[in-house]
C-alpha cells in the first residue's frame, strides 16, 4: 500500500521558517520523483517544486525559487521541504507528491500526472 505521509506543519511567525517532511512507503523510492504542491484557502492549488533524485535533479516553480528548498534522502525514503522568510501568502496546506521518473520525463512537475498524493499537513503564518 502506497503511502506518503506529511508532518511538520503548524502555527509559524511571519518571516519565521519551517521544515516539512515527508515519509513514503509502499513503492521503490530511488524510482520516484517526489514533489510538493500546496492549496491556500479559497484559492488554487499551486506546485512548489520536485526533485529527481539526490544529486540534484530538482524543479522549483519560479515563485517559489529563492524562498524553499526541496531535499530528498533515499536511506530514509524521505522527502523534506524548508521554508524561509514565511509570510501570511503562505498559508496553506501542503502535500507530497510521488512520479515514477520514466513518466515524469514526459509532463514534468504537473499535478494533474502525479501518481500519488500524501494527505496534507496545514501550515499557518500569522502573528
């Protein structure tokens, strides 16, 4: 059974910083490409970026470069998202996403071609 599991979220300061991580399990790790989307109340959702493999490999969607860093550690079948500078636009839930790579090759970091979804951890910026 697949399963991506997201934790780290919570209540954070604006400009203060947060790490999300994400568990996986049920499929090959090393074969995957593993991403994150959010979703903010009331709006669309919104990817942040994916990453290939260790040794680099990764897509950051323009507004999100500069600001977040995606990591990924294939011993412990993990995926990690650090955040910096957080403001109240960041607000949202944020999910896990796993591609087998050989699909990932043809539509890239698209949400509508993820294999799998975790179940989101809410992040909340406010004061």
């Amino acid at each position: 059974q697949v399963q991506l599991v997201e934790s780290g979220g919570g209540l954070v300061q604006p400009g203060g910083s947060l790490n999300l991580s994400c568990a996986a399990s049920g499929f090959i790790f090393d074969r995957y490409v593993l991403g994150w989307f959010r979703q903010a109340p009331g709006k669309e959702r919104e990817g942040l970026g994916c990453i290939a493999d260790s040794y680099g490999g990764t897509y950051y969607f323009d507004s999100m470069k500069g600001r977040f860093i995606i990591s990924r550690d294939n011993a412990k079948n993990t995926v990690l998202l650090q955040m910096n500078g957080l403001n109240s636009d960041d607000t949202a839930v944020y999910y896990c996403v796993a591609d087998h790579f050989a699909e990932y090759r043809h539509h890239g970091c698209n949400a509508n071609a993820m294999d799998y979804w975790g179940k989101g951890t809410l992040v909340t910026v406010s004061a």
